[in-house]
C-alpha cells in the first residue's frame, strides 16, 4: 500500500506523466506532478468511482455518493444537477459533450452548460462509458448490457452475453474490449462480440492499452493479463490486492491502483508498487 493512504482506489486517468490523477474511498483524490504524490480536498467522504477531462484544469470525477465533482486547475466543487443515483462511469468526447453513467440505467449528458438526463430505455445498472468521435459513445453494465449512442438516445444490442460488464475501452470504431465478471473478456468491432478464452472464473474490473499492440486487463486478486495476438496470458503482479483501474502514458509508463491504497507501476519490465 502507499503511505498516503490505505483506502481503496477505484480510478485513474491523467494529462502526461507529470500530470496524474487517483480517486477512491473515503474522498480520496491524489495527485502526481512527476516526483511527488499529494493528497487533494474534494470537500467530502465521496467514493470517486471514475474520472475523465479535456484538460488538467477541466477534469470530472463521478462518486457514487450520487454527485459529480469538477477539478478547475486549482480546487474541486459539486457540478450543479438534479439528484443522482450512485455514479459509476464518466467519458467525453470533448468539453461540451461528456456523459456520466449510473446505476438503475441512468445517463447523463453535459452540452456545456447544463447536465441532462437521457433516455436509455432500461433501469439495469451501467458501469462504464467509451467511445470516439467515428462511432459515438458506448455504455457497459450488468446482465451484458452494451448501449450504443443513437443522438439523444441509447440502442441496446443485443449480444451472446449475460455478464456483468465493469469495463470498456477501445482504439477505433471496430477495436473495443469489454471485460466483467466470471473471466468475461471479449472483443467487439462495433456489429459483433466475440467471447475471448481467458482461463479464470476471476472478474476483470478494467481494461486499457498504450496502443492496440499493447493491452492489459486488471482484477481480482492481483490479476493483470496481458494480450498477445488473441490469447490473454497472465502476468505477475506481485500482489494479492483487488486491482480496479490502469491508465498510462507510454508502453513504459503504466499504472495500476486497487485495494488498501495500492498503486503498481509498470515500467516497461515489471510492475511494481509505489511507497
């Protein structure tokens, strides 16, 4: 664990390698400007759950407190909204259109100005948003739930899938991984999804690479695979912790944070834990 905190972590994302945002339990929110780890005040005991921005001075964080917190270069505060239920996923394609995702189905749009409810067409529980500027955004949850942006409103497709679905991310409108409970890790290119062996009844918590050549899968109980080709090979981790979110810079500059203020990082060689 680290010595700033022994709280759970939950998120990660950043704007360079000197530039590093976490989020957990407890209002835990540090940041790293490239030789140290401070701690930040978010005002309250928020769980922050994930965490997307444009800019180092436009960063979001969603908690699943019900509530959306904003980093403006110098201090966070509470995004003006209507109630939320318990928050769980953030993405933006730009500024003026980002959307937060929530349990019981529910996904909020930001135009830039005001937060505004969408229409979904289902009460399941959404973990996690993705997308890019060809396809649009896609939303992840339980019971194998995709939804893909569809202008005001969300299509669900319907895929050979009834797991719980924790993560997304892709490199491209026919590039996506999607990983969740029981080993469920798979690809899809936008029309199908397609079942990846896995070899673990272990659930993946999250999903991310440095570049299509490079991607890692994270979760329970220390548990990093890595792809090589179509075949998800396990790696060591040297840790037993639940890991819950990677993000990076480079194939040489990775991190990974999880349970009890766990942060591995991974420098081209091996991972390894931050003091």
């Amino acid at each position: 664990m680290s010595s700033l905190t022994e709280n759970h972590l939950l998120s990660i994302t950043g704007f360079g390698e000197n530039d590093i945002f976490v989020g957990g339990a407890e209002g835990t929110l540090l940041h790293y400007d490239g030789s140290k780890w401070e701690k930040m005040d978010v005002g309250a005991r928020y769980t922050i759950k994930n965490m997307w921005g444009s800019s180092p001075d436009n960063l979001y964080a969603v908690a699943t407190d019900g509530v959306i917190l904003k980093f403006d270069g110098s201090s966070w505060s509470n995004e003006d909204t209507e109630k939320l239920p318990p928050m769980t996923g953030i993405f933006g394609l730009a500024p003026d259109e980002i959307y937060a995702c929530s349990r019981i189905g529910k996904i909020l749009r930001y135009d830039g100005t005001e937060w505004k409810f969408t229409k979904t067409g289902t009460d399941t529980d959404i973990t996690r948003l993705w997308g890019c500027k060809e396809s649009g955004v896609y939303a992840v949850g339980y019971d194998g739930l995709v939804l893909r942006q569809d202008g005001d409103q969300w299509a669900r497709l319907t895929l050979n899938s009834n797991e719980e679905f924790y993560g997304i991310y892709g490199f491209g409108p026919n590039e996506m991984y999607i990983v969740g409970s029981d080993g469920s890790i798979g690809k899809f290119n936008g029309t199908e999804y397609t079942e990846m062996p896995s070899r673990t009844m272990e659930f993946f918590l999250d999903v991310w690479g440095p570049s299509s050549d490079m991607v890692f899968a994270v979760g329970d109980e220390g548990m990093i695979m890595y792809l090589e080709g179509d075949q998800w090979t396990r790696i060591e981790s040297n840790t037993k912790e639940f890991l819950t979110a990677i993000w990076g810079t480079s194939d040489e500059n990775i991190y990974v944070v999880g349970d009890n203020g766990l942060i591995l990082h991974w420098n081209g060689e091996d991972w390894k834990p931050l003091d």
